[in-house]
C-alpha cells in the first residue's frame, strides 16, 4: 500500500465544503473553536462572512443552525463526534431532528483513530445516536472521494444529516471513473460467494485487504461498502446474504448500535444469516498511535482476515 | 391597540389559556398566565406578523424557550387569528395540532419547535444572526423562564448574542419566582439576573411584566437600543389573574378539575367586566 495515496477524511470534508460554498450561496458553516482540527478552516478563508466561530459551546452551535435553518440557510455544524453527536445528541433530536431542520452535521476525529487523546475523545457510539433519530440520515464515507461526493449530496438533500469523518489518513480506494456516490445506495466492491463482508468508513480498506487474504485461502468474499448506515441498503444487503449465507460487518464503532446492528436489524427480520460483528466490543478505546490501535482492536486487513477466517 | 384594549385582549387570552388546560387535563397555566400580557403585547402590538400569512419571509419571530407555557402562545395566536379560539380545549389530544409543547410543522405561527429548556434561546439566536447576515430588519423575539435561566446553555447563547451585538435580538425572562420544585432562590438561584445579563454585554430593562405601560416602554426602549442586545426582565405573579392559582408552584403544571375551572372563569370574567367589557 505504500504507493497509495492517503487522505484523511476531515481534509475531504473542509476542501468539499470550500469547493460547494460557490454553488450554494446559502450554505454556511458553524465551528466550536476546531477550525483548524475540522478543517472547515479552508472554508473559512474562502467565505469568511458564512463561516461562524461559536466557541467552545457545541450544543448552542446546534440551536444557532436550528434557527439559521429556518430562516433558509444550509449550515454545516463541525466539531469532534465525541461533541457534535455525544455532548450534543439531545440538541441534535430536538432542535433539529424533531423539526426536521435542514441541518448538516459534519463530526470529525470518529472512532479510535483519533489516536493519542485517547478514549475520551475517541467517539464509538456517534452512528449508535444518530441512527435512533427519526428522518436522520447518517453517512460514513470511507475516503477522500467519498467524504467529498457525501458532502455535496449532503447540501442537495433537504433534512438533517450526520456524516462521520476521521482525523487519521486513509488511503484512496475510490478514485475511479465509474465511481458514483448516492446516498441510501451501497457498493459491491467486489463478488463473493462465501462470505460476505460489510464495511464502512475506514474498514472498507481493511475488508478489501482482507478479501485478497481470504482469496489467498481459498475463501471467496463478497465486500460491501455501506457508506449510508441511514437509510441502510436493504436490497444490496439482502441480495449478499442470501448468495453467501454469512455475513461479517467491520466498523471503526462500537458493535452496539452502528452498522452491525443496522444489518442485523434487516437480516433478523428479512432472511436470518449467521453475522458476525467486527468493532468495538463494549469497550473503551485508549491513547497510542491511530494505526497501532487499528491494528489492536481487529480492525486492519490482516485483523479482519483472522476474524473472517474464525467463523466461515 | 391602547392599554385598555391591551388589557381586555389579554384577559381573552387567559381565559383561553385556561380552557385550553382544562380541556387537556394536563398543561402548565402558571407560566402560561404568568406571561400573558407579555405574548399579549407581542402578538397584538410588537411583532410585525400576518395570520394569514404566517411564514411571511421577512416576519418578525418568536421562540418560546420556556416551551410548556405553550398554552399561552396558543391562546394568543388563537385569539390574533392564527387558528380558531374554539380548537384550544383540543390541547394535548391525541392527533390535534396543538402539542403539548410548541411544533412547527404542526400548528400556524410556531417559528420554532421547542420544550427542552434552554434550547429556544440558541434557536433565536440563530434566526437573528440569519436576519444580520442577509441585511434584513426582522427582529427575533424569546422567551425564558426564570428556572429555565438554570441550563447553562442559556448562557452560552447569551455569550454569542452580545459577543455577536445582536441588537435585533429581545430575550425576555418570565420572572415569575416559582419553578416545580419551589420558589426559584430556594431551589437554585439565578439572581441577580439583571447582572448576568449585563455582564454578558446586554442592554437590561427592569419592568413589572404584567403593566402594559411598562411593557410597552421597554419594548420602545429594545427597539431603539442599537449594538447590543436586549434583556427585559420581567417580575410578574405566576397564575396570574386566577385568584388559586396566583403565586402557587403548585399551579406550575396541573389542570383545573370543573370545579376550579368554573372559579378561575369567573375569576376572569369579573377582571373583564371590571375593564368594561369586550373590546
């Protein structure tokens, strides 16, 4: 992989932003004193009257782009997901979620990968919040392609969104010229016939890593990305499953909640498949560097070869 | 509208407010009459509106932050023409339109879902900002309760309105004393609330927020201040004009049975009489 270009997605989302402020003149973005941490500090030199620095208060930010978007703007909230999801997760259902505001909420530094701040800042549990919400679209985009086409179709859907970013680089796996981003659609990356793996984030990488492992073994896996946890692809999902008969999920998360749970949800109801759940196992994450603690918790190519290995 | 007819219009709204209670059997009337000459005021004097029209783009907006007096902003949207007056007692049913705290989506007038306290202040906040940052002259309007005034997003919300001189932003704060667990100083206090305001860079006004005259003049006072924005703290008597009700926490959120709603009609029957009848 050393060849391979890598960008962390919070980048992604500060040049998109920039990149869509011409096209959208409504578009606005709110910070909680990370500019420079979210990134939206590419926006901000480029549209220094639509970007608002509200200090470190994430859940008056929430309420200030509640009332912003009723009065037509298209504001982005950008904080750590530990803030914008976990601090602020009942501003986020009742200021804008029960209303149904057209509000964007772009959650950098998800998950592990945070690295050396450690578990107080390393959120596992923001796709288990916002997945609860009525009407909240969740997205978890798995590179700098990705993050950046989820932005713009982000801007273009009316209603609230949540999109996840990571604070770490991660290599560009979808920079091809057939790629095309819709949201509530996923992405069979690649035909399986013995398992399927459904990944999102930064574990698409380690899945397709992964499935040539397998291959190597003489396993043929089907992989997935689901970069749209809400809406969940039900029809992709059920396809695979019903082809393979066993289904692994991978996610920088906890499995409590997030895209596991998702499939399971789907899967218990629509065709019962053995699933195992690859993420973090009702635990705390921890300080250490972002590919180290990649690798520890299971969450590489080589972590999900072995878990995949286990139960097929 | 002059003070009498302020005052009669005011009355109507009470009544309203408890018939729309009563008619729940659930709701909160002490902050709803409490502030009625306050949503009176706005409604009928302040606020440039059109029921017919209630999402006029350049409207002037109201979020009701203390959102379980929702009685009360229904009872005077009701009576200013947003909906009929004879739909209040549909309060809290099951598929009206009137819930039992503001929606937006669902009831004519609402600018603003709210409820969870401290929330509504940032929401108005937001609205004066988009006003600031499109050039237009709409002001924003918000009310707190006194209790309310406990969630420190009210003061992270106040910090970004005068860090931010939102001089078309008015927070009014329902000094009504009491809150579910007591009186307000007793369970936590907030005072001096004119000084927290004022060191967060607000133009304070004092007033007695059931005396129209002094309503109006800070109102006046509001519009002309120019840089920052504005705090009218308003002392008034929760349950106000319902003789049981007035100065009893126990009022905050319970409905009147028959019995006591026949009494705290006639309560405000007699009030009307006193002000010469209808308008």
């Amino acid at each position: 992989m050393a060849d391979v270009k890598k960008i962390a997605t919070r980048e992604s989302y500060g040049n998109a932003l920039a990149e869509c402020g011409a096209d959208f003149p409504n578009l606005v973005v709110l910070d909680a004193d990370l500019a420079g941490a979210t990134k939206t500090g590419v926006f901000q030199k480029a549209y220094p009257d639509r970007h608002i620095d509200c200090g470190i208060a994430e859940c008056n930010m929430t309420g200030i782009a509640a009332g912003l978007a009723t009065c037509g703007k298209v504001p982005f909230i950008s904080s750590f997901a530990m803030f914008a999801a976990g601090r602020n997760f009942e501003q986020v259902r009742n200021s804008i979620g029960y209303p149904h505001l057209n509000v964007k909420i772009g959650a950098t530094h998800a998950g592990i990968t945070v690295g050396e701040d450690g578990a107080t800042h390393q959120c596992n549990e923001d796709v288990a919040l916002m997945r609860t919400i009525p009407g909240m679209t969740v997205i978890v985009p798995s590179d700098d392609v990705e993050a950046k086409a989820a932005v713009r179709a982000a801007i273009e859907l009316e209603g609230p969104v949540y999109l996840r970013f990571g604070r770490a680089a991660v290599p560009v796996i979808n920079d091809t010229p057939d790629y095309k981003f819709e949201i509530g659609k996923g992405v069979l990356l690649r035909e399986g016939t013995d398992v399927t793996i459904i990944a999102s984030g930064i574990t698409v990488a380690s899945a397709l890593e992964a499935a040539d492992m397998l291959a190597a073994d003489g396993i043929s896996a089907e992989v997935i990305n689901i970069h749209t946890i809400k809406p969940l692809d039900e029809e992709l999902v059920l396809a695979s499953a019903k082809k393979t008969g066993k289904v692994v999920t991978a996610e920088e998360h906890t499995v409590i909640g997030g895209l596991g749970s998702a499939v399971c949800d789907c899967l218990s109801q629509k065709c019962p498949t053995p699933v195992l759940k690859i993420g973090m196992q009702d635990v705390f994450g921890e300080s250490g560097a972002a590919n180290a603690l990649v690798e520890k918790y299971g969450l590489d190519g080589k972590g999900i070869y072995a878990s995949v290995k286990g139960f097929v | 509208m002059n003070k009498l007819e302020l005052q009669k219009t005011a009355n109507e709204v009470r009544k309203g407010i408890v018939t729309a209670v009563h008619g729940a059997k659930a709701g909160h009337p002490g902050g709803s009459l409490s502030a009625a000459d306050i949503f009176t005021y706005l409604y009928f004097e302040e606020m440039n509106i059109d029921p017919k029209d209630p999402k006029k783009a350049d409207r002037d907006r109201f979020v009701l932050s203390k959102g379980h007096t929702a009685p009360g902003l229904y009872s005077v949207l009701a009576n200013r023409g947003y909906f009929p007056v004879e739909d209040l007692p549909t309060l809290r049913h099951l598929g009206s339109y009137l819930q039992g705290h503001p929606c937006m989506q669902e009831t004519p007038g609402v600018d603003m879902s709210s409820g969870s306290l401290g929330q509504g202040i940032s929401a108005a906040v937001g609205m004066a900002l988009a006003a600031k940052m499109d050039g237009k002259d709409y002001r924003t309007y918000t009310l707190l309760g006194d209790g309310e005034i406990q969630e420190g997003q009210v003061w992270e919300a106040s910090m970004f309105a005068g860090h931010r001189k939102l001089d078309n932003l008015v927070v009014i704060v329902d000094n009504n004393g009491l809150q579910i667990d007591g009186k307000i100083d007793d369970v936590c206090s907030p005072y001096p609330i004119d000084k927290k305001f004022e060191a967060f860079n607000f133009h304070v006004i004092n007033i007695d927020g059931n005396d129209f005259d002094q309503i109006d003049a800070a109102f006046k006072e509001a519009k002309a201040t120019k840089g920052m924005p504005t705090a009218i703290i308003c002392k008034t008597v929760k349950g106000k004009g319902v003789s049981f009700m007035e100065n009893n926490a126990g009022w905050h959120g319970k409905a009147p049975n028959d019995e006591e709603y026949a009494t705290a009609m006639a309560d405000l029957e007699k009030i009307g009489a006193e002000l010469g009848g209808a308008n």
